[in-house]
C-alpha cells in the first residue's frame, strides 16, 4: 500500500498555506489550531479507510442475517396458514420455523455488535502501530452460520 507522507512540525508555512506567517499569528488560537489541524496527513488513512470498508461489509452481513430469519419465520408462518387451510391437522405440528427465525434475527444482532466492537477494537490498534487481525470472529460466525444452516436443512428434509 501507498502510505502518505506526514507533515509535520508547527510552521504551516512548511504545507504549501495559503496564509503567510504573519497572517497565522494574527489568527485566534483555536483558528489557528485548526488551520494546523487540517494540515496534517496522516500514513494511516487507507488502513482506517480499509477497516471502515470492513466494519460496512459485516453491517450488511447481519443486515441480511436478519432479514433472512425474518422470511424463514414469515415462510414458516405461511406454511402453516396453507397447511391449515386444507386439512384440520396442520403440516408442521411444532414451529420450528419461528425458533430459526429469530434465533437468526438475534444472531444478526450479534455480528453487528461485534463487527462495531472488532471495528473499534482494530482503529484504536491501528493508531497505535499493533494491529494484528483476530480470526476469532470469523471461524465463530463461519462454526455458527454452518450449524444454523445445517438445522435448517434437517428441518426443510423433516417437514417436507
């Protein structure tokens, strides 16, 4: 990756500025501090730039977790209204349907609050100069989604 180059130092004059020294001190301070503020580049922007991509890309994962447990259990409830229709004994006794529901729905819920907290987690490393990546999460919601997905296959094999 290309890294920027840090400017530094305190004379904004060393920036290409478009104000001249004596126009930086006739500022207030807290302009000037901005004007300071402003200036500076930091090597780091692709890395946070990077990890907000990230951060974006697990929102929209639970985002679609969620709504996916959300038609599995609107499915579920339609089997159900279809199957009552044309018999007095409804197709599927017990409503699996809703419990994977929402157990996806609450699952999407926590990607997104570990995606924020792996978000936070990674910016303040990369500040810092010690990130390393964790692996955790993802073979934790690799492990999880698989299961989840498994018992949705036992339960589309059992109740067809």
């Amino acid at each position: 990756m290309a890294q920027k180059e840090e400017i530094t130092g305190t004379d904004p004059a060393s920036a290409d500025s478009p104000l001249q020294p004596a126009e930086q001190d006739a500022l207030p301070l807290h302009l000037a501090n901005l004007h300071l503020k402003h200036y500076l580049i930091s090597k780091k922007v692709t890395d946070h730039l990077a990890n907000e991509r990230t951060f974006l890309a697990w929102i929209r994962t639970g985002l679609s977790i969620i709504a996916f447990g959300f038609v599995v259990e609107r499915f579920g409830l339609l089997l159900r209204e279809l199957g009552l229709k044309g018999s007095t004994d409804p197709v599927i006794p017990v409503h699996y349907s809703t419990l994977i529901g929402v157990t996806l729905i609450f699952l999407g819920i926590a990607v997104m609050i570990v995606a924020l907290l792996n978000f936070l987690q990674a910016r303040r490393a990369i500040d810092k100069d010690m990130f390393h990546p964790h692996r955790g999460f993802a073979v934790f919601l690799t492990i999880l989604t698989c299961f989840i997905g498994a018992i949705l296959a036992f339960y589309l094999y059992f109740t067809a």
